[in-house]
C-alpha cells in the first residue's frame, strides 16, 4: 500500500484531513486501499514540527461512511481514482531508486 503525501491529501474545510481505509474504492478522494490484509499499522510523520496534530481513528460501516465524513470531501471517479493511483505508483517507484 502506498501512502498519502501532503500536496495530495484533501484537506476539509473544517481543517481536518480525514483518510479512508477500506478494501474497495468509496469514491472519496483520501482512500487508501488495504489490500486484503485484515491488520496493519498506520504512521504518519511529521517533518519540521515541534508537534503533530492529534490522529483519532473510527471504524465505521461503508454504507455509512459519507455521514462520517465533511460535507465538503469530494467524490472520486474511476477515471480519476485510476489517473491518482498511477501517480501514487509513479512516487512510488522513485523513491525505491
């Protein structure tokens, strides 16, 4: 699974970033696929900070999942959600260099 690097993260007009994980695309734009796997481990970093913002975690339903969200997160399309996962790869790959 690849991540979410700051100048792609949507950022709500609350000032919160809200990340979805979830097995299959919720057409939201901050999704990250889990790939199967039931576990993982999530790690955010914060580079230049004296301290980072709070991370608060919720499991929540998908069918439920838009009352849980901004008003304001944007739909994704699948043409859109394709062009953003070739990106993330596109990243990917240079980093692996």
């Amino acid at each position: 699974m690849t991540g979410i690097v700051g100048s792609e993260a949507h950022v709500d007009g609350d000032g919160k970033v809200r990340i979805v994980f979830a097995g299959r695309d919720p057409g939201v734009r901050n999704w990250l696929n889990v790939s199967g796997y039931p576990r993982g481990l999530f790690v955010t970093r914060w580079i230049w900070c004296d301290e980072g913002p709070q991370t608060r975690l919720s499991v929540v339903p998908v069918a439920r999942l838009r009352s849980f969200l901004a008003p304001d997160t944007p739909q994704v399309t699948p043409e859109q959600r394709a062009a953003q996962l070739r990106r993330r790869r596109t990243h990917f790959v240079h980093r692996r260099r």
